[in-house]
C-alpha cells in the first residue's frame, strides 16, 4: 500500500499525512492559487464594457466565491475525489474504472470521453505556464511602468529555464512547493484581510442572489463575465487528477482549511479595494499591498507561478505515460528520475513540445490578459467529460444506477455547460488556440487506436498461428541450440515474427522458448502476484503474458523478477531477446482497413514510436532485432 493510501486510511494521526498534505499545497493547488493573480481582474475587465458599479464588482466577486463552493468544493472534494479508481484519479482513470464495469457495452463512448478529456488537457497545460508566469512578471509594472519592455523577456527566459531543467526530475522542487505554496497562499490571504474592513459591504457577496441578480441583468455581458469568472477555478481538475499522489484526505483538509479561506479572503479583499479606490481594478493583485512590498510579493508570485507550472508540465508527463499503457498513444522514451519514487518521469519529447508551445503562446498573445482568451474552455470542456464519466462509474461501479447518478450530477453538469457556452464567446478572442490543439490530438489518438486495432487484427489474418506451428514443429525435427530465447510479440495468438524467421534462415531453435506479450490492466498498478501468467505449450515452448497498471511503466527486469518467483528463471544476461522492428508501407490496394489518410499516419507515428528494446529496458548486446515490412 502506498503512504497516500495508508494516509487516507488512516487520516491526520498517520505520520505520514501531514507530510502528504503539505506536499499536495504544492502539486495540487498550484494551478487554482495563482488564479487570484488576473480572474478578478479579467472579470472586471468584461464587466466594465457595462460601466460597471458597486453593483457588478458584488455579482462578479459573489460569482467567483460560488463557483470556488459548487463545483470545486461540492463536486470535486466532496464527491468526485470518492470516485477513485484503486486510488488513482483523472480522466484516464476514470475511463479505465468505467469501461471496466461497462465492458464492451458502452466501451466506444467511454474511449472517445477518455481521448477528449486528455486532448483537452494538453490544450490547457499550454496555457497554464505562459498566463501564470506572464501575470506575476506583469507585477513590476505595478512597481515602476517602465519596467513593461522586460516583461516579455524575463517570462521567456524564465520558461526556459524552467523546461530546461526537467531533465533533473522534480525532486528539488517538489522538497519546496509545499512549504513556499503554502507561504503563498498564507499572504495572499493576509494582504486581502487587510482590505477586507475598506468596505465591508463585501461581504455581502455570500448572498447567491447577488450572483444570479448579475447574470440576469446584464444579457451578454453577464456572459461574457461569468467566461472570465471561471478563470478563478482553472486548476480544479487537479484536485482529482493528483489523487493518487496524495491521497483523498490530505486534498480535503488543505483545501478546506487552508486553499479555500485563503483564496475567498484575497478575492474579497480584492473587492473591497476595488469599491474603496476603483482605479484599482487595473490590477488589484497587487495593488493590495503597500508599495515597498509589491517588489517580494512579484517575486513570491513568480516563484509560485513556476511551482504551478511544474505541477501542470509533470501531469503531462504522468498522462502521457497513462495514455500510451492504454494504447492510445506510440511508446515515447520515459526517463526514471527517481529510483525511489516511480512518479517521477521525464519525457523528453514532451516536454520539447510542450515548451515549443508554451513559447508561441507566449510571442504571439503577449500579455495574460490576451491569453485570457484563450484559457478556460478547455477546462471547462474537461470538467464536462469529468462529469459525464463520474456519471457512469456512480450509475455502474456503484450501482445507484442512472435515478442516482443523474440527481446527484445534474446540477454540475448544468452549471458547467453554462460555463462551457460562456467561454464559446471567447473562440475568436484565442479560444481557438487549445481546441486545435485538442482537435490535432484527438486525431492522433483515434488513428493511434484504430491502426494499432486494424494492423493486429491484419497480422492474425495473414501470420501463422502459435498452435499451428508447435503443431507443424512436433511433426518435424529442427535443430536445438543451447540457451534460452525470448520472443516479444504484441499478439499472443499468432507465432511471432521473429520466431518464423529464425525458423526460416537460421533454422534452429533453442532449448527453451518463451513468447512474451505485454499487456496493460484496466488497474493503475498490477499486485506482483498477478503480474505474470505462464501457459505451458510443449518442453520447448512457454507462453507468457505479463500486465502492468496504466500508471506503471513496463521494464524487463520486472517480468524477470515476477517469472523467477514463478519457477521459470531466465537470466537478462544469458537470455537472447527476439524482437520484430516492422516496418509499415502502403498498399494501395488496400481497402479494408483505414483511409489512405489515416493509414499515411498511422505509419507516420508508427515511425516516431520508441523502440522495443529502449523502451523495455533490455541491454542492446541482448537483442536480436527482424525487421520485417507490413503492407497496410
């Protein structure tokens, strides 16, 4: 059991809670606590295009603090965070825990929430690193307005920095994300206390009414608002995302005894300032502090800002592992950066990805009022598919069935869908930018799927099966080498193409011969136990299958070390490892299968897709590579 899980077990008397719950300050609410830096600020902006008084600053600011209650509090701490899958949170667990429990019924729908879900996550961990550092730098131009040819600058080169370092893994910064966020969220809270007593008529943004009174008398504008008003909950979906991470208790302790109080008193100390002196809703942030101290409280942003880029470049990593175990993505080179913890990854070209992204955005929008635009539709977009797959893990996995599940997730789901027509608005304005994004992905992962689908279902069509040629091998004698061979194959039915062409020019075999194929559980990890299953074909032959979790990464020494407490001992340094590297052109002829389209790509990523023996871990002195061509 992992210490999130013993934590949550066994709540704040655990030892290890405490650590966990600060570590989460950190990962989790990173994302949501620099929020605060441009969701009000944004609002007030789309408020002001009605001159806006006393009046809207209390809608916008009691629109903020609901939203922060409803769907952050009500429908991710208080429910959502119980809809785990073995401990493990987020769209790709919640896909994988659903399609468990629906079975090939329903299985298709699930694949494609679970594709957009994750297509939309990386629209937005775009975004979240270019408006998070670009807003706190924006701060000098509070402390002197000749500052502002640097800000774009300084972003970019502290970006860089930022991604140039990953390589080293998260260990450095993870040590100070708690403690620092959590100094973070404490002066936030602090410098909005403070103003909270220049008109406490603020308070009285807790009255709904206020909220629903903004919305109605204002038509378009009311729109337009509530679009920026959800900035102030981008970041949520981590609360569940992390889950497994930290566990459910310390997320819910944190946030409802430190994050949220923090963040409602810094939003309405933002209001009061901005009743008492309206020209500060140019940038109530960091107009809550004196003067001397708006230079720390820029660095401190910053420093925060960085913290919650790391959380969102990490969750990349971790989702992107997730998706290729799911087969929804080729195998990409992971980087263990940590021998002591396995969460801890490094994908190169990732994060070459993500940081050529995050650079254009931040070129082309220019400053984080710009990429307001941009940012909020995808979240609301993956807070709906959330919604929709909570709805059936509650309805199947726990068996209210649908009176129960729609009661219970209706309201959310309608509320989010004014959310989501809300930001639509804002398409044009930049909003385009991570639906593309989205879009490309989402293409990439279905032609993914599909071919991995259409080439082994052509390989079984046309390869031999396994049982044939033992069958074939049994009535003929073939020369026996001394040692021991294991064939890779992704298709335990059919014999392996290795195998067949070290049969057909080598004309050997070796004294024992195991046939190994991965697969993946629709579990986040897989107990050693029931790590590998031996099927014992003939003296020679054994067949093996062996599963791993959608959050572990596959490595051959595992399997070895699960074969040899199964009795079956293959050493790494005596075994030769038999791969098949194929190849994959187009048969214009063809039509079975994919359109030429999607068939071009499929060979494309195909292509780029890490090789077998790099991606296992098997020494390269140990591997014999066939290549083979497939015409597809």
């Amino acid at each position: 059991m992992s210490q999130a899980s013993e934590a949550v077990g066994r709540g704040a008397g655990h030892p290890n809670f405490w650590r966990l719950a600060l570590g989460s300050v950190g990962v989790v609410f990173g994302d949501i606590g620099t929020s605060p830096l441009y969701a009000f600020r944004e609002a007030l902006r789309a408020a002001g295009r009605a001159q806006a008084g006393p009046d809207a600053v209390l809608g916008v600011l009691s629109l903020i603090l609901w939203t922060l209650i409803l769907i952050v509090t009500c429908k991710y701490v208080l429910i959502l965070l119980y809809a785990d899958n073995r401990g493990e949170g987020g769209t790709l667990a919640l896909m994988a825990l659903a399609r468990n429990a629906f079975g090939p019924r329903g299985s298709g729908l699930l694949l494609l929430l679970g594709m957009g879900g994750l297509a939309l996550f990386y629209g937005d961990a775009l975004i979240t690193p270019a408006i998070s550092v670009l807003s706190a730098v924006e701060g000098l131009q509070v402390v002197s307005p000749a500052t502002a040819g640097v800000v774009l600058p300084l972003t970019l080169v502290i970006l860089g920095g930022l991604f140039a370092v990953q390589y080293r893994g998260t260990g450095a910064v993870a040590r100070i994300a708690g403690p620092l966020t959590a100094f973070w969220f404490l002066t936030m809270a602090l410098s909005g206390l403070r103003h909270i007593p220049d008109n406490l008529h603020v308070l009285g943004a807790f009255n709904p009414l206020l909220a629903l009174g903004f919305l109605s008398g204002h038509g378009m504008i009311g729109l337009l608002v509530l679009g920026a008003v959800f900035l102030s909950v981008t970041g949520a979906e981590a609360l569940y995302a992390d889950l497994g991470h930290f566990g459910r208790r310390p997320i819910q302790v944190m946030w409802l005894c430190l994050v949220l109080p923090a963040l409602m008193l810094n939003y309405l100390g933002q209001g009061a300032l901005v009743l008492a002196h309206p020209e500060a809703a140019r940038d109530p942030f960091f107009l809550l502090v004196p003067s001397w101290a708006t230079l720390p409280l820029v660095l401190l942003a910053t420093a925060a800002t960085i913290i919650a880029s790391q959380a969102v470049i990490s969750g990349a990593f971790s989702l992107t592992r997730q998706a290729i175990q799911l087969g929804l993505l080729p195998r990409l080179e992971i980087v263990h950066t940590s021998k002591a913890h396995e969460g801890q990854i490094y994908l190169p070209r990732v994060n070459r990805w993500l940081f050529v992204g995050v650079v254009l955005l931040v070129l082309v929008f220019k400053s984080s009022t710009n990429l307001a635009g941009a940012y909020g539709i995808a979240v609301t977009a993956t807070m709906v598919v959330d919604t929709l797959m909570a709805m059936a893990v509650v309805g199947w996995v726990w068996k209210w069935g649908l009176a129960g599940a729609v009661p219970l997730f209706l309201p959310f789901l309608v509320l989010e869908l004014a959310f989501l027509g809300a930001n639509s608005l804002k398409i044009v304005a930049g909003g385009w930018m991570p639906l593309c994004v989205a879009g490309v992905l989402m293409l990439v992962m279905l032609t993914w799927n599909k071919g991995l689908a259409a080439l082994i279902a052509q390989i079984r069509r046309e390869e031999t099966p396994l049982k044939d040629l033992l069958r074939s091998l049994g009535r003929r004698t073939t020369q026996t080498v001394p040692g021991k061979a294991v064939f890779l194959t992704n298709d335990a039915v059919t014999a392996p193409t290795a195998l067949m062409h070290n049969l057909k020019h080598n004309k050997v075999l070796h004294e024992q011969n195991v046939v190994l194929t991965f697969t993946t559980d629709q579990r986040p990890q897989v107990p050693s136990k029931e790590r590998v299953r031996i099927e014992r074909l003939n003296g020679q032959f054994v067949r093996v299958t062996a599963a791993f979790g959608f959050v572990e990464t596959p490595r051959m020494r595992v399997v070895l070390a699960a074969l040899r407490q199964e009795g079956l001992d293959l050493d790494m340094m005596e075994t030769s490892f038999f791969l098949s590297r194929r190849t994959i052109r187009l048969a214009p002829d063809r039509h079975d299968s994919l359109p030429v389209w999607q068939r071009r790509l499929f060979a494309a990523l195909a292509r780029q897709a890490d090789a077998a023996r790099d991606y296992f871990r098997i020494p390269a002195d140990r591997v014999v590579e066939i290549g083979t061509v497939v015409l597809f």
